[in-house]
C-alpha cells in the first residue's frame, strides 16, 4: 500500500534524537531462509560496516519440508558471531506460531508449533551467547488485537509493525542505548475484515498456497497423520519433548559466543 513501512524503518528514525544522523538499510528478502541470511543477507550487512543490526529469521525454515533446527541454528549463529565480531549491536527477536495465527487444526497446527518452538529455543540461546537485544516478540497479542495481522494472518499490519518498532525501541532505550523519541505513529488502514481475508485468498493466497503445496504440504499432511497416531497412543508428549530436545542440542553444536547470561 502506498506509505507502508515496515518495523525497521519506522524504527530507524528513532534511534538518535536528530533523525538526519540514520541511515537505514533494508535487506529482507521474502521468503528467505536461514540459508540465504548467511549466503547473500550477511555479506552485504558486513560491507555496511552497519552499528545496529536486525536478525529476525528462521520463521521461513518452519514452512518447508526440508526442515533441519540444526541447519538453521548454524546458519544464524554464523550471522550473528560476524555481525557482533564486527562491532554490530544485535536485534533479535522470537516469532510467534504460524499455525495458531492461520488458525489451523491440531493436527496440521501441532508440528508447525514445535517446529516454531524449536527456532525460538535457538533463538533464545543465541541471542544471550551474542548479547543481543531481544524482543520476545511472540509474546504479542497477535491472536487478541486483530488489527495487528495483515490479512495473510501471518505477517504484521502497518499497526503490528509500529508495535514492534516500538517495542524494540523500549528494549534498547532499557538496555542503556542511546535512542531518541519513540517512532511515531501511523495513519493504519481498518483491521483485515472477512472480506479482505477471502480476497487475499482469492489472490495472493491461492498462489501462496500453491507455492507451498510443493514443498510443505506433501510432507506437512505426512506430520499430521503422524501426529495423529502418536496422540492416539497418547505419546504427544514424547514429540514435544524429542523437539526441545533436538534443538537444544543443535545450540549446543555451534560454537560459543560472547554473552554476559
């Protein structure tokens, strides 16, 4: 839409009290893994020599078949030891459940969630390893205050994205980092309704969805009827515990960083 800005920029201006002396970059890239943060995000965050960077990654990695917590935790513990090892104050953040904001049935919601667990558990370990800035970010009222999701339901509004701007600016302000007035507020546009929902549907979504049912839907279906018949033994449990358990140990096959605790 036009005017949209995302958290970044319209935290940037608020990092000095005069916002002339920011210069803001962004390098997302929809869709990208851990993988392409470390192969092509990274290397140009470096160039930048920047003094304040955002790692908020490894949400894509959940929605793909290939899935590997091991994989990913390498991939950003490597962006973040660089980035700190270049003199970068890191912002990191946890995501929330994709299948609880999409709304899906136990069975399909289930893995995605333990999958969403694990990141954050990574996310966790490395960001106090790095010494990091970190917004539990999926501690937001995502599912309570609906004008805080774009119509997708995964991503956030103009409104859900001053939020977290602001929230990161209350996380460094409280860290002792110099920042100037908090980002100001938007004009946002009415929260998603029914109607723009089946219209994203309609549109985007449909070919969203098509996109995913290549490489996530075939395996996904495949965790679900699992899914099914462990919690039909009862052994529910046993999967979550097997998921804490996999990503604890993938932070504990990276390297040891700096970090106060």
């Amino acid at each position: 839409m036009p005017g949209w800005r995302g958290w970044p920029a319209l935290l940037a201006p608020a990092l000095a009290a005069d916002p002339a002396h920011v210069l803001h970059r962004n390098l997302a890239v929809s869709g990208a893994r851990s993988a392409d943060l470390v192969s092509r995000q990274l290397p140009a965050a470096l160039a930048m020599r920047p003094h304040l960077v955002a790692v908020v990654a490894g949400g894509n990695d959940t929605l793909r078949a290939d899935f590997d917590i091991a994989r990913t935790a390498t991939d950003l513990d490597t962006a973040l030891r660089e980035l700190a090892a270049a003199g970068a104050v890191l912002l990191t953040a946890c995501l929330p459940d994709p299948g609880r904001l999409l709304r899906l049935p136990g069975p399909l919601a289930r893995p995605l969630a333990r999958r969403m667990a694990a990141v954050n558990t990574v996310v966790h370990e490395l960001s106090r390893r790095h010494d990091a800035i970190h917004l539990h970010l999926a501690e937001l009222p995502w599912l309570r205050d609906r004008p805080l999701l774009s119509a997708d339901r995964l991503h956030p509004s103009p409104a859900g994205h001053l939020l977290i701007a602001r929230e990161f600016h209350a996380c460094l302000a409280a860290a002792g980092h110099p920042v100037g007035p908090p980002p100001a507020a938007v004009l946002a546009p009415p929260a998603p309704g029914r109607c723009a929902d089946l219209w994203w549907l309609a549109t985007r979504g449909t070919a969203w969805l098509a996109r995913r049912g290549v490489d996530l839907l075939p395996g996904l279906l495949a965790l679900a009827a699992a899914e099914t018949v462990q919690q039909l033994r009862g052994r529910g449990t046993e999967l979550d515990a097997r998921a804490e358990a996999a990503a604890r140990a993938a932070t504990a096959g990276v390297p040891g960083g700096p970090g106060r605790g």
